[in-house]
C-alpha cells in the first residue's frame, strides 16, 4: 500500500468507471461507525446523500456517459486498485452524488484508531463518509478541486453539500515530513513578535517571542522542519523599488515570489503586503495615541496649569466667598461674642509700660484701650489660621462664643473634606487626562505626529488628512524623506516614542504625540522608560499582525495554524511574553503624584514664608525711623490669642499684672514717687544665666538704652 499521504490525495481522484454499490455492504459497514471524536467514519442518515443525487444544478454531476467520453488519464492505475480495495465497486466510483469511499480499505481498517493513543493522523477519517462526484469544471460555480492522479479530472464535495475533509485532512498530512525556508525577522518595537539580539535574519538559537514559540510549537505537531536561511541578497534592490526600504518587506517580497515558504515574525498585514502574499493572521492589535502624562505645553502654561491646580476643586467664585465672606463675617462673628469677657482673647484694654523723656526717664504701666480695628484684624487671621490648620484653637469664653464656635468647626469640617476629595480625584484622573484625546484634536492643535509608515498610511486612508502631519522619515538613518518612520535600521517602533518632545521647539524634527500600538509602549515601560507617556481615548484604527506564506504551502499551513490558534496554544504564548510594567502606578488608590503636579502647593508656601520675611525686615525698619519708642505693650500672644508664659522684668523687679493698681494719671501729672516700677506688688526676681541674656536684649531691642534693664525670662521683648 503506498503512504497515506498519497492515498488521501487519491481517493478524491479515483477512476471514472462505475461500480454497483451493494447497500447491504454500506449498512453492515456503517454499523461499524462510532463517534466522529473517535477517528472513525460518522455515521451519516441516508437523507444525507439523497438530497442531491446529480449535484446540485450550479455544479451537476458528470453523467456516466460524460465520464465515458472524456476519456481516462490515470497516473498510477496500480495504486488505485491497491488503495481502494475489493469491495469498491470501481465501475459506478465517481458517478452521481454518493460516500463513494466508504468501502474504501483506508476506511474501513479501524484496528490501528481503536488501540492507539493519541490517534494518528490517519485516523481523521472524517471524508469517508461523505458524497462527493466528479463535475466538469466549465460547468461548476462551487467548490471543486483538481485530483493529482487524474490530470483530466475535478471532484467536489460542495455540489453534494458535503464539507471537503477530505481535502482538510489531506493538508494536514501535506506538512509532515517537510522542510520549509524560513526567515527570522527582528520585530523593532512591541512584545507579541519575534525578536534575537543579532537583528534580522540571523541564524543562531538566540530567537525568542510568542510568534517564534508558536511556530516551533506547530513544527513539532505537523512533523515538519524549519530550514533558517535569509533572503537572496539581489532581490532588496528590486524589493526597495517595489515595497520601500523596509526590511520586512524584503521578507514577504521574497515569499511571495517563492524564494522562501514563510517568514517569522509580527508583519503588518497591510493592502499591498496581502495582494502579494497569504497572511496567517497571529494579532490584532489596536492603534492609540500617545502622549505625555502632564500632556505638554509651553514651560510658562505647564508652570500655570500646575500652579492652579491645587486651586481647581472650587471654582474661583466660590475660593472668592470663601476667603471673603465666610470667614472674615465668621472671625467678626466671634470677636462680638468674646469682646471685653474676662479672661478672652480681645480684652478692652492691655497694660503698657511707658518710658519718659530724658536719659533718665522712669517707668511706669499704664492701662491703654485695645484699637476695635487692632482686634478685627487679628480675629480675621485667627480665622484664616483657623480654616488652614483645620481647626479653630483659639480659647473661647463665653456662651454665645462657645455655639459660635461649633459653626466654625463644622465650616471648616465640611469645606476641607470636599476638598480633599475632589483635589485627590483631579489629581489622579488629571494623570490620564491630556489634551487633545482624539485625531481631530490633533489636527486643530497643531500638532505633529510619530509614527510608523504603515500606521501614518492607515491613519491617513481612515481619517481622510494630510500626511504631512506626520514626521518624515530620517534620511541621515537611511530612510526616503516621506511622512512616516520605515528606516531600516532606526528602530521606528522606538523612534517614535525618543521623538516625542514636550515644548517642541523644532516641529520638523521632534513630534508632540505619537500614534502607536500599545504594545510598543508596554515593552518599554516594562523596562521603566517612557513612563511619562501613555495611551488616550479609544482605538484610533486596528492594525492585523501575521506572518507572509508562500502560496504554494499556505493553504496546509494556515489550516495547520488556525487549528492550533483555536486550541489556544497562540493565546497561551502570548500570555506567557505579556511584559509587566515597572513604571510608578498612576491609577487608582494609592497614585503617586508628581513634582509638578505639587507646584500649587510649593508656591503658596513659599509665598507665605517669604512674606514673613519681608515683614520682619520692614517691620523693625518701620519702627526704628520712627525714633525711641516710649510705650510698649507689656503681655505677648501667639498666634491663636493666647498669653505667653514670659515673665516682665522692671528695674530687676518681676511684674504681676495681679497685684497692683494701674496708673490712670496723666503722664504729665504723675510724679516719681507713685511710679509702678516701685509699688509694693512688685517680688525679686532670681536671676539665671537665660534670664540675663534676656533682658539684655530687651534693653537694645525694646528702648534702644544701655541703661535700661527690661526684659523677659523666654526670649520675648517687654
């Protein structure tokens, strides 16, 4: 018996002369039949082969006459009898529509399907079962195919309604054994390909990627080996001339002329590679564009737009109401209901020590009236201290102070929670947003384009736009000055993502955003480059991926392939390449936030702190042209209002505001014998070394007076 191979091949081609079928054979041998899952011939209802009995009326059946007429051009008469055994009758084979190889020997020996595992290929008898009949071509419009072993015959399936598994199977066989030309191309970008340290075409090990596991994959199912060889050199001449400077499509020039059988690799599947060449489809992939996080912009708009953006969870209206309605009406509110309570924060009067004229002057504490304005003023930034630090620390007195104060706090409460929310949601969602999202926005902005050549060509068709738009392919890199990246030896699919410039100063050069696959960016952020860029809005356009077959084997390969796909053995290598980002995460709980992006903060800060500078540089300036001062308050407060712990020393003595009465007289009637300096309230005060320096300070600081002998315990000015 010959090869299998030869005898599926032969049985869709057999002789034209009949054979009388014996129906009682058919029946006993159908009882033989079990599932299809098992390899054996399924058994098939007798409807099944009378629906048409001469084909259908597209593509009828050869008459027995017609078959008679036309004559017999046998290849290997031997090997017809030998394969299709004694109980075919071989006068009627052929003739109307019928399982004319259902007594054929192949299908009806089931010992080696039935003790096997796992089956072998020729256990896939599926066709066994099915009608077919031979047709004259000049009067088919269905489904037929030419039989190796007549050269003047065509049978076909599809005029019976039958699938061609016979043909399917035949493929199947047709790669085992064989020895396919193949090149390996380097894919420059993405993870889905085939990459090798070594560049395109090179012969070592050194290959790897989810489309070269697949391959390898299928080479050891079909049974078949893969020959690595390159291209002939003289045809990238003709190849640059007809493709372009490409050297991917130098691969599938060479495919589709025959010189190799397939190429490795992820291939754009465009219009002119697919006229040329069959494609076994291994992705599909979605075109994005790509931008900057922070989406660019001159230096002053991206300095302003992060300045304001701490500002943008109210609008400027209500920062307005905030900052000068509620709190200056809020902080007055409260200064009504402690104003003059004893022991509040806004007294009506504050004792003062007064220092006469002269270089002897005396001393004296005297009670002065609180300027209303002077408490105003300190209650307003009482209460901007208050809505900053989240809290109102303030000591607070009376009643009406004391419910006043719940106002305030739920205010404050209230207004930071709301802006804390809704700062942390800009915030993150202000990372995945960039402008412009869309094709059209491109356009209006202004913006130039990176992308590959093939993607610019796919853009441009789509979207109906100039193609000047897009960089030109670099010519000092070997590429041809037209819009899009296809240098052979620049890396496009990286190019496009080291080309994108934020500020771009030099359009001719440098792109703003970038229309790319996004695998092309997740391999590089896998690696923590270009973490500043991503994806946004929806797929621009989709872009099919696959690798170039020579027509000759195609058809049994990319059955082979599809079989495989389909069990998931495609989808598996491709799970097992997927890169996994190193890039800080920039969405959900947990985004970390940028420098720039804290722009709003660091400039109020510093604004504040600089401020408090100016003020003390200007402040002691102010006071100091205005000559040697002669009445200074004696109590300190601090920011909320509340007495300092120092202690007032007066010509050595300590002051108790507590234990003696104020002068009232008039400065000019008061003599030196009731000076405060020498009332009885007055207590010695034990001097340490801290104390000394003090007051030492208190007299150049306070009354600008060496002689003079004011100070405090702590550091504050009497």
């Amino acid at each position: 018996m010959i090869p299998s191979i030869q005898l599926f091949l032969l049985l869709g081609a057999s002789s034209v002369f009949g054979r009388h079928n014996d129906q009682a054979s058919i029946q006993r041998k159908r009882r033989l039949s079990v599932k299809e899952n098992d390899g054996v011939i399924p058994d098939y209802p007798d409807s099944a082969m009378a629906q048409k009995p001469n084909g259908d009326d597209s593509c009828p059946c050869m008459s027995f006459d017609e078959l008679q007429a036309s004559g017999l051009n046998m290849i290997d008469t031997n090997a017809l009898a030998s394969d299709l055994g004694p109980e075919v009758n071989i006068t009627t084979y052929g003739h109307g529509c019928a399982p004319h190889d259902e007594l054929a020997s192949v299908c009806t020996d089931h010992d080696q399907c039935t003790h096997i595992v796992p089956l072998p290929s020729d256990c896939d008898k599926f066709w066994c079962a099915r009608s077919w009949c031979y047709v004259n071509t000049s009067n088919c419009n269905v489904l037929h195919k030419p039989s190796i072993y007549y050269s003047d015959r065509h049978f076909s399936y599809a005029t019976c309604g039958h699938i061609d598994s016979f043909t399917l199977a035949d493929r199947r066989k047709a790669v085992e054994g064989k020895t396919y030309r193949v090149a390996f191309n380097a894919n420059s970008g993405g993870w889905k390909g085939s990459y090798n340290p070594d560049g395109n075409f090179a012969i070592n090990d050194n290959w790897n990627g989810p489309v070269v596991d697949f391959i390898k994959y299928a080479a050891m199912v079909g049974k078949f080996t893969i020959n690595v060889t390159r291209p002939p050199e003289w045809l990238y001449p003709e190849s640059k001339w007809f493709y372009g400077s490409n050297i991917f499509d130098y691969c599938v020039y060479a495919t589709s002329l025959g010189y190799l059988d397939f190429c490795i690799g992820a291939y754009t599947i465009t219009s002119k590679r697919a006229a040329f060449a069959d494609f076994f489809e291994t992705t599909d992939n979605g075109l994005y564009l790509i931008t900057f996080v922070d989406s660019g912009g001159t230096s002053w708009d991206v300095f302003r737009k992060e300045f304001l953006t701490v500002f943008q969870p109210f609008e400027w209206k209500v920062w307005m109401l905030i900052m000068f309605f509620f709190i200056p009406a809020l902080s007055i509110l409260m200064l009504t209901h402690e104003y003059g309570a004893p022991g509040s924060a806004y007294p009506r009067t504050v004792p003062v020590l007064v220092q006469e004229d002269g270089i002897n002057g005396q001393r004296r504490v005297r009670e002065r009236p609180v300027p209303i304005i002077k408490h105003i003023v300190e209650s307003i930034y009482v209460g901007i201290l208050a809505f900053f630090h989240n809290t109102f620390s303030q000591g607070v007195v009376t009643v009406g102070g004391k419910i006043h104060l719940l106002a305030i706090a739920s205010f404050v409460m209230m207004v930071y929670s709301v802006y804390t929310a809704n700062l942390a949601a800009i915030l993150t969602q202000d990372i995945q947003r960039a402008s412009p999202n869309s094709v059209k926005g491109v356009i209006n902005a202004g913006y130039r384009v990176c992308a590959e050549r093939k993607v610019s060509e796919i853009i441009t068709k789509l979207y109906s736009i100039d193609r000047e738009i897009f960089i030109p392919d670099p010519v000092d890199q070997g590429g041809d000055g037209l819009p899009g990246f296809n240098c052979p030896e620049c890396a496009a699919r990286t190019r496009i993502f080291d080309f994108m410039k934020q500020d771009n100063k030099n359009s001719d050069l440098y792109c703003d955003v970038a229309i790319a696959s996004l695998e092309d960016l997740e391999v590089l952020q896998s690696y923590g480059e270009h973490c500043n860029k991503t994806r946004i809005g929806d797929v621009l356009a989709h872009q099919s991926n696959g690798i170039p077959i020579y027509s000759d084997v195609s058809k049994e390969l990319i059955s082979l392939f599809h079989e495989l796909e389909n069990d998931g053995y495609m989808k598996r290598a491709l799970n097992d390449a997927q890169p996994e980002s190193t890039c800080p995460e920039r969405t959900g709980e947990g985004t970390a936030l940028t420098l720039q992006q804290m722009t709003g903060i660091w400039i109020t800060t510093c604004s504040f702190a600089l401020l408090g500078l100016v003020v003390k540089l200007f402040w002691k300036n102010f006071y100091h042209q205005k000559g040697p001062i002669k009445e200074r308050t004696i109590q300190r407060y601090d920011q909320w209002k509340f007495p300092t712990g120092h202690s007032v020393i007066i010509d050595g003595q300590q002051f108790d505001p507590g234990s003696f009465v104020y002068d009232t007289s008039p400065k000019d009637q008061i003599e030196q014998h009731s000076q405060l300096s020498i009332l009885g309230g007055l207590s010695e005060l034990k001097e340490d070394s801290s104390s000394v320096q003090d007051i030492n300070e208190s007299k150049s600081d306070a009354f600008d007076d060496d002689n003079k002998s004011t100070g405090t315990s702590n550091g504050s000015e009497a």
